[in-house]
C-alpha cells in the first residue's frame, strides 16, 4: 500500500497522548479525538498489552478525491503500519486504530482473515455489536448460511478473491469464534507464535 502524502498540504491541528493530528482544511473535533484515545486504550485493555510509547499520525482528508489521489486507489481511509500513519476521511477510523494498536503491540499475523477480522470485530464506528458496511456480523453470518456458504478453509486461502463485502465480516466471525473458544489470553499467544490454523 502506498501513501503519498506530498498529494496534499497538511497542518499538524491537534495531538494528544497517542496520535498527531494533520488537516487539509477540516479540523478534528475533541469528541473525534476522544473517541481515537478510547479505541486506542480499549484494544490495548482487551489484549492486555502495554506498548504505549508510539503515536499514530493521523491524516484527515476533507474528500474522497484526496483520498483517492494519495492511496491510488478509491477508498475512504488506509494505513501504513511501518510509518505509523492513518489516511483517513474519517476523522475517526476505529478500524485502522485496532490495525495499529495490534500490529504496534504484537505485529501482523500475516493471515488478512485474522488481520482484518480483528479490525472489523474490534473496528465498529459505535460501541455496539462489531458491524461492516452497517450490519452486524449475525446478519453477515446468515447471508453467509444462505447466500454465500463460503468455508472457514476457502476464507483463508482465497480471502483476496472473495469481495470485501463478504470476506471481512466473515473474518471477523472467525476471529470472534476464536476468541470466545480459546479465551483472550490463548489467541495472543497462538497468534504471536503463528499457530492460529
């Protein structure tokens, strides 16, 4: 994934405790940033990890179109993990925060259903059932059962080819059984040591 941020000018508006804020014309709200702390000190709770020391620079886009011109491609908001920067027309992107917190912590399973399944289970704009795209994965999970019947083993091996409208959120109810069936502290440590399948 490529970022291009010389697309764009960027003013630094806001920081707090663990993200910089950068604008192009729109300012983040202390509501917006509140809502980035708590996600950040959620995931960090729900894991049980201690890593705090980094910031995430975060880039809020006033259009899809800056968005576009920066990433490449058309989206609402992405990531660099490495750099630690969040591009984003959202100026709270709950999704791309659980990917840093997690990767910042732990790194990246390397396995995009459990990368993105927890991003989407734990990456919901409000604090209710996890959702994508507005529904909530029991509604993903029966469409699946009738529509779809994609297997746990054909999400693994084939999750690029699966449209993402169906393949995150069935990956966020693999994650989800995984979690309930091991418990949280079992998932860190098979998911450190790469033994999850």
């Amino acid at each position: 994934m490529k970022i291009d941020l010389t697309k764009s000018i960027w003013n630094e508006t806001e920081e707090s405790k663990h993200f910089i804020f950068y604008s192009n014309g729109k300012n983040v709200s202390r509501i917006e940033i509140d809502k980035c702390e708590n996600k950040f000190n959620e995931i960090l709770s729900t894991f049980k990890l201690e890593n705090e020391a980094f910031k995430i620079k975060y880039y809020f886009c006033p259009n899809l179109e800056i968005v576009k011109a920066i990433t490449g491609r058309k989206s609402y908001g992405d990531a660099d993990l490495q750099k630690k920067i969040i591009l984003s027309y959202y100026a709270y992107q709950p999704h791309e925060i659980v990917h840093h917190v997690i990767y910042q912590n732990i790194g990246f399973y390397n396995n995009l259903v459990i990368d993105e399944g927890l991003a989407v289970l734990f990456g919901s704009f409000d604090d209710g059932e996890a959702q994508w795209r507005g529904k909530t994965l029991s509604y993903w999970k029966k469409i699946n059962k009738l529509k779809y019947k994609i297997t746990n083993q054909n999400l693994i091996k084939n999750f690029n080819n699966i449209d993402q409208k169906t393949s995150y959120p069935l990956s966020a109810i693999y994650v989800q059984n995984l979690i309930n069936k091991l418990g949280v502290s079992k998932f860190i440590e098979l998911y450190r040591a790469k033994k999850l399948f």
